[in-house]
C-alpha cells in the first residue's frame, strides 16, 4: 500500500499582536515620563573611590569652574514652600505659572531679582544667561537664605513622606527622610569658592554635608 505523503508547511507566526504590544509600550513611556530638563551648569568633579549614591530629598549645590554658585533642591512641594520663603522676605513677584515651572526645573542660579527673567528663558538660554550666579557676599548673602528655607522646607515634605509611608503599614526609618546636602564644585574652581559656601553650611548648624565627586578605581 503506497504511503500518504503530508505536505510540510513552515510553521508561521502571527507578529501583529507583538508588534501592537510594543507600540502601546512606548506609547505609554511617552506619554507617561517626566523629561529632565538640562542643567544649566555644566562642571567636572574631581575623581574619587567612593561608590555612595546621592539619595533623595537632597538639597545641592554646585559651583562651576568660574565660582558661580548654583543650587537645586529635589523634591517639588519643598521647592515651591522654599520659594514663596525667598519671595516674601525679597519682596519678588511671581506668578503661578513660574512658581509650577521652578517646582520642577533643575538647579537654577542668579539673584532673586533676575529670578523672574530667568525662569522665562529656555533650558539653553539658561547656559548663556549672563549672571554671577546665587550670590554668597556678606552683604547679599542670598545663598544662606536660599538654603536656610531649604532645610525646613525638605523637613516639613520628608516628615510627610513619613506619615504616609507609617499609614500604609511601612515601617520606615526617620533617617531616610531627613533632608541630605551635597556639594559638587567643579575641579578647577578656585578652593575659595568652595569654602565660601562650606562656612554657610557651618554657620546654620548643617554638618552633614556630602561632597560628589567622580568614580575612580582604587587602588591595589
């Protein structure tokens, strides 16, 4: 009896719900994530070993190669509490508009005079933006202010975090919510600089002061 022979089809795959899938994923990523906007600085941290990772509610500042000091605090509500603080005591005007847009900008750095000018201009234009920077002269020390309002503002947001963390049954450590400072100064700045707003931390009683710097191997 001769054999039935059965006709082989390559197996076929249907890609077109896969292919659907992947563009609703990066559909949802679009639409779904917070664009980072650049810095206005950019500086080049001396090298170091340590591998600590920069942790959250973290209150900034960085100084470029020229001395301008810069500043950023992380968490958005302390930002906005930070700001009205600076707006009262310099008597500034700012709308809700710009008040939302500093909420969520990186580290910003000019006097509270140009700060309403400042907060209009583009992330490029902040770069050509011509200014010294917070100023930090015992005159118009307007840096101490700045992080003397950041402080209470990071607590005030980080003990909310902890009530919430405490009332969805966490079991969270205080520590971890309390504000942290870093300082970051660009490798050719000038030591003076850097003391400078190292004396401002001392002077409000803020010691824990973290310095970035970047990774290097160590040593054998």
């Amino acid at each position: 009896m001769p054999k039935i022979k059965i006709p082989k089809n390559s197996p076929s795959i249907d890609m077109t719900p896969m292919v659907d899938l992947a563009f609703l994923l990066v559909t949802f990523f679009m639409l779904a994530a917070n664009f980072r906007s650049n810095e206005p600085v950019d500086v080049e941290t001396p090298s170091s070993i340590s591998d600590k990772i920069i942790p959250d509610n973290v209150l900034l500042v960085t100084i470029d190669k020229g001395g301008r000091v810069f500043m950023n605090l992380t968490d958005p509500e302390a930002r906005k509490e930070m700001l009205q603080n600076m707006m009262g005591k310099y008597k500034v005007g700012l709308n809700e508009e710009q008040i939302e847009m500093f909420s969520f900008m990186t580290s910003f750095g000019c006097t509270m005079q140009e700060l309403p000018q400042y907060l209009n201009m583009s992330g490029e234009e902040r770069k050509r933006f011509e200014t010294k920077g917070i100023p930090t002269d015992s005159t118009n020390n307007q840096l101490k202010d700045w992080i003397f309002y950041g402080n209470i503002a990071a607590l005030n947001s980080g003990k909310t975090a902890f009530e919430e963390a405490k009332l969805k049954g966490e079991s969270p450590d205080p520590n971890d919510f309390k504000p942290k400072f870093t300082l970051k100064v660009d490798g050719k700045a000038v030591y003076v600089h850097a003391k400078n707003v190292i004396d401002i931390f001392r002077d409000l009683h803020l010691n824990n002061l973290n310095f970035i710097t970047s990774l290097e191997q160590a040593p054998n």
